[in-house]
C-alpha cells in the first residue's frame, strides 16, 4: 500500500520541503507525496505589505508550485488534523489519511481580545485579507488617514510602502512599545524613525488600545480618528494548530522535539510559524527548518539515524519604500539606506525564480 506523506501548507516552510523532496529524485517507490494548499500558488507573505499599498499587483507576489509527476497538488481549506487517527479534514472535502504529516500552516493574526480590533481592521496575514486591506486602504479619501497599529518589521513596510503609494493621505504608526522596531538595534531604530519623520509618518509610542470602533480607535481616554487600520500587532498560529491538543509554548507554538517532530506523535513535523523555534517567526526559519525536516525524512528512508546542525539565518531586511531600507546580519551589523533595500530586491528575485 502506498504510503501518504502529506504536506499542509505551500507557504516558505512547506515549499522548500516539496522542492527539496522533489530535488533529491530519491522518494520511495511506496511513498506518495502530497501538497495541501487552500491557495494555486505560493504567496510571497514578506511582499504583502506593497500588495496591500498598491504598488505591486497580485500576480507579482505569486510563486507557481513545483510542476512534478511526483508531487500531487490538492487544493483545499484544511479544517483540522485527527493525530489519534492519522487523518486531516477539510470544508467541504472528504477527508485524507496520512503516513507521514508535516504541518507548515503559518499563522494568523492575534488581537489581544481588544474589543473591535478583528472586526474593524484590517490586516496582510493571509493574501485574501490582503486584497481587502488594498481595498479599503486605497478607497480612502483624498487627505484621508490611515493608521498601523503595531510597529514591527511588518508594520513599519507597511507605513513607508503606504506613503510612497498615497502622498496625501496622513500616516500613523502606533504601537504599545516606546518606539517603532524596538527589537532592532538603537542605530537601526532612529534611522527609521527619522525616515518617518521626513517622510510625514507620525509616531505615536506606549500606546494603550482599550476598543476598536468604526473610524476611532480608543487609546485610553484618546480617541484616534483613522479613515482605516490596519493591525500588524501580534501573531499566533493557524487556527488548524490552536485546535491541537498537543504541548505549546506561550505562543500558542508546537513544542517539537530536536528533529522538528511532535514527541508524542513522532509521525508528524511541525514547520515555520506554527513551530515553538528559539528563533522569532520568519520566512528564513521556515525554510531553514523545512531543509532540516528532508534531511530527517531522507535519512528515515535510509534507515540512517538524521543529525542535525543549527539552522543559520542570514539577517533580516527591511523596506521603507522603494529606494530605501534597513537590514541587520549577524547580530549586531547594521545596514540602513539604499545597499539593505538592493540586497531585499535581490533576495525577492530569487525567490520568485526558485522554480524556474
Ligand atoms: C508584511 C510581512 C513582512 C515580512 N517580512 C519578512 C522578511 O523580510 N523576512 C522574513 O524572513 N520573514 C518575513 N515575514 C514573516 C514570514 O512571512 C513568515 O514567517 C513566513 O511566511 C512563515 O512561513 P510558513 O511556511 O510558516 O507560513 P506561510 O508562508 O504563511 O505559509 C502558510 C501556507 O498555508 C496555507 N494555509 C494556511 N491555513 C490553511 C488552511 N486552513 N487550509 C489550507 N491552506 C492553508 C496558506 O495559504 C499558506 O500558503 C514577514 C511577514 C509579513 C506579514
């Protein structure tokens, strides 16, 4: 009988599983591969915030999946994984077993049971909401605003992405911490921040969000008047994984074991956002993990014992537009201006030509 190993998610973690599987011509004759996606193609997720802006269209931030014999596509909304019986459900599908199950699903966003903060924003977690926000944001009014609430990496491509794509509209970041990008080095941080400064993006630090209401957002007793928001403020796994009685970290992540498995269901890998990683959720740690989770497979189908190093990442890079941006490699060189937003550029070429 043919043994399913099945990948949920065609994301940065699932994909490089899939290409590396299909790389290395050497899956067994009983093994079957298969792709779950509710999408026909990868979504570039670190490209959504130009999406959204208006400055690339859809099929920029596309990637075709793999064309392989070997690899079969199924397209599909995955509602839950059955690890007691090896088996994952969809809506509106019939139900598929599993020998092997890699979960690579991602993440949606986290509100923080602010009251109205999933109701009225809008947010660049999946590509379907993305085309909304582009919607709503670019529907805005002449000299309207916008505001971005949560001043991470994501939040802060967003603002700049936004100015360069809408010269009248007033801008607003705010977020809970002192100051935007608080995780990056100071160096890096006051760069930015005087980016925003001349390019008219207000800052507002140590902000309380107490509601979200149809045009005004409550900060304390404040109240902000914004024409549209969008919510780059918090993370948590696929909603799939929330629903796993399994053991989590804070985050609502998996906990795996060194080979990336669950320990209790050591038939099932959990990959990217959705894993409990020492790393922060990145498209880099995804992939990084996804090489790392063929090696354990090839080395199973071996009957070799896999060994692992540690999964090296090579920085991160920033936009603020298209001209400008901001990079950290290692963990203390700091890269701010034209050079960090080239090598972005050149990172995003690649990746969309991967697969040829
Ligand atoms: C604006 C923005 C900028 C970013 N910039 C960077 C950056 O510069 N560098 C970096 O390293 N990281 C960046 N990230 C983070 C990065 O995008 C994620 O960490 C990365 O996508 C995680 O990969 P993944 O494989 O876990 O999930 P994803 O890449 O999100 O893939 C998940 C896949 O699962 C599918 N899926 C989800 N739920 C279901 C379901 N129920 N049924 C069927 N299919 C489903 C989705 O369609 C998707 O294809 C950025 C994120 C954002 C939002």
């Amino acid at each position: 009988m043919m043994k399913k190993l099945v990948i949920l998610g065609g994301g940065y973690g699932g994909i490089t599983i899939a290409q590396h599987l299909m790389d290395k011509k050497n899956i067994p004759d009983d093994v079957e591969v298969v792709l779950i996606d509710r999408m026909p193609f990868q979504g570039l997720k670190t490209e959504y915030y130009a999406l959204a802006s208006g400055t690339v269209s859809d099929v920029d931030v596309r990637v075709h999946y793999p064309a392989d014999s070997r690899l079969q596509v199924v397209y599909g909304e995955v509602s839950g994984v059955d690890l007691a019986n090896k088996r994952i459900d969809f809506s509106g599908m019939e139900s598929l077993e599993y020998h092997t199950l890699i979960i690579a699903l991602g993440c949606v966003d986290k509100f923080h049971d602010i009251p109205g903060a999933e109701q009225y924003s809008n947010t660049i977690q999946t590509f379907s909401a993305t085309r909304n926000t582009y919607q709503a944001v670019n529907d805005v009014k002449p000299y309207g605003q916008i505001t971005i609430v949560g001043g991470g990496l994501s939040g802060v491509e967003m603002a700049a992405e936004l100015r360069e794509s809408r010269s009248d509209l007033k801008v607003r970041i705010i977020d809970r911490g002192p100051s935007i990008l608080s995780a990056f080095p100071e160096k890096l941080q006051s760069f930015v921040r005087e980016w925003f400064t001349e390019h008219d993006i207000e800052m507002k630090g140590n902000a309380i969000l107490t509601q979200i209401e149809p045009g005004i957002i409550h900060n304390g007793v404040e109240l902000i008047y914004t024409d549209a928001t969008i919510w780059t403020a918090g993370i948590q796994p696929s909603p799939v994984v929330q629903k796993l009685n399994v053991l989590k970290d804070g985050q609502g992540r998996v906990l795996i074991n060194e080979l990336h498995q669950i320990p209790t269901f050591p038939d099932v890998f959990v990959v990217g956002d959705c894993a409990s990683l020492t790393l922060s959720p990145s498209a880099q740690a995804a992939e990084g993990q996804g090489k790392q989770v063929v090696e354990v497979i090839h080395a199973q189908w071996k009957g070799e014992i896999p060994k692992l190093g540690q999964i090296k990442l090579k920085g991160v890079l920033g936009s603020l537009g298209k001209k400008s941006g901001f990079g950290v490699m290692g963990k203390k060189t700091v890269m701010l201006g034209k050079v960090p937003r080239a090598l972005k550029s050149g990172v995003l070429w690649m990746s969309k030509r991967h697969f040829g």
